[in-house]
C-alpha cells in the first residue's frame, strides 16, 4: 500500500512556520514605528509614554 505523504519527514518548527500567521503584517506603520525607537536613550517615563501612544494606535487601528 503506497503512503500518499512525502517520505521526507518534516521538523516542529517547519510544520509551525507553515501554519503560523503573522501577528502582525510587516508593512504595519506600528512596526516601522517600534523599530525606530532608540528605546537605550528613553527614560522610563517617556518609554511608559510611548508605549500608551502605541497601544492608543493599534486599537484605534482595530
């Protein structure tokens, strides 16, 4: 009886990348956002700050 799956066994983190969505889309103006933060020189209260800005924005985005 012939096996209708490849033979080539497939790893956990390939059947996951596979099934996985991204959370959230690269083009996203958030993620460009996040990544031009210089998060080494903000204080903590501009950091606690920026991160109400952002989530204001991605509920806002809903």
């Amino acid at each position: 009886m012939e096996s209708s799956y490849d033979d080539k066994p497939i790893s956990l983190s390939e059947t996951i990348t596979n099934q996985q969505m991204p959370l959230i889309s690269p083009s996203c103006q958030l993620v460009d956002e996040i990544l031009g933060l210089d998060i080494s020189q903000m204080t903590p209260m501009e950091a606690i700050n920026k991160l109400y800005e952002l989530q204001n924005k991605a509920c806002e985005a809903k």
